[in-house]
C-alpha cells in the first residue's frame, strides 16, 4: 500500500520537479565551465593526485539539486579517457526523505581502471544507496568531508586522505557551487552516456 501510494506522489511530482530544475537560472555548461571545473580538483589536494593515477575521469561542472522531502538533481557532463575526451554524460537522481533547499554543486567522477570505466560508459550507470563522495571546500583544498550516503561539514585534510580512495572502482569528489540543502547525496544518481560522434 505504502510502495503504491510514494510511486504516485514520485510520478506526480517527477515532472514538474525536474522542469523547475531546467529553469532554475544556472548558466550551461560550455567548454570553459569544464575547463575551470578540472582545474579546481587539479588544484584541490584530495582529487589532485586521481588525475595521474586514473584510467579516465567524468566531471560535471554544474549538478543542480532542489528538494522538498522528494528531491531531484541533474546535470550534464564529459568523459575523458587518458585524458582524451570521449563521450558526454547525463546525470538524474530522485529522492525521498528528510531535504529542504537547493543548491549548485560540480562533480568528479574518477576510474581507477578500464573494468570501472568500461561499468561506467555501458550505458546506464548507478550509484548504490551507500555510495560515498569527499566534498571539497572550493578555495580551501585542505578542507573536506565524507560521508556514507552524503557530504557535510568540513573536517581534516588528514581524515580526507584516509577516507578518501577508490570504491567499486570509482572515487567522487564534489565543490559546492552555492545554495544551502540540509542533505547532499550521491546515492541513487544514475548516469547515461553517449560516446563523441
């Protein structure tokens, strides 16, 4: 009965939650906003060293994120492989729970190697509800967090090195952009990819 009702409320609300993401005044993302986001985690000491260790990377320069107890996120990207540019990503997620607010935030998606590369890049891709990010203060790279279903405040860069590595083959990291939202999870975004014509 319960899973009935909630698949009603998320199909009614689906819609018009995403057009008001679209129209939220956010400027798209062009060449420059991609360059300026990878040199933000170039120069951020947690993401810095996954840039030369990495099979390939997906980063999105700007995921919007609104929600009143049902919450949704999108966001459009590119993939690199050894630094090459090969594809382009789109990133939804919907949510139910305990959230108020909006915000802006980017994203960096790392792959240790080609089996976590080649998971991403199939098709469609989703983090589980357990996937874990380190949130980067922007400006102030020896601050982070992590967090098991979400980020918050930030803590040591020592507790950032530690936390910080591959899961399943992936790292996230995330700079908030602006805007104030009481959560900020990874869990559930699920990802398609189309390769450069």
């Amino acid at each position: 009965m319960l899973t009935g009702v909630l698949t009603g409320v998320l199909t009614r609300v689906r819609t018009p939650l995403f057009l008001f993401l679209l129209v939220v005044p956010f400027a798209s993302a062009l060449a420059a906003d991609y360059a300026d986001t990878v040199k933000v985690f170039k120069e951020a000491g947690q993401s810095a060293e996954f840039f030369d260790k990495s099979y390939g990377y997906a980063v999105f320069p700007a995921i919007r994120k609104a929600g009143i107890g049902i919450g949704g996120a999108h966001g459009t990207g590119r993939v690199y492989r050894k630094g090459a540019y090969v594809g382009d990503a789109t990133m939804n997620q919907v949510s139910v729970g305990l959230q108020l607010g909006a915000q802006g935030f980017s994203q960096m998606i790392f792959f240790e190697d080609k089996k976590a590369f080649d998971h991403f890049t199939s098709g469609n891709f989703e983090f589980g509800a357990q996937a874990s990010a380190i949130a980067i203060t922007a400006g102030a790279s020896a601050q982070a967090s992590t967090g098991g279903t979400g980020a918050g405040a930030s803590s040591s860069k020592e507790h950032a090195t530690t936390a910080g590595g591959y899961q399943g083959g992936m790292a996230v990291f995330t700079v908030a952009k602006g805007g104030l939202m009481y959560e900020a999870s990874i869990g559930g975004q699920k990802f398609s990819y189309k390769p450069k014509q």
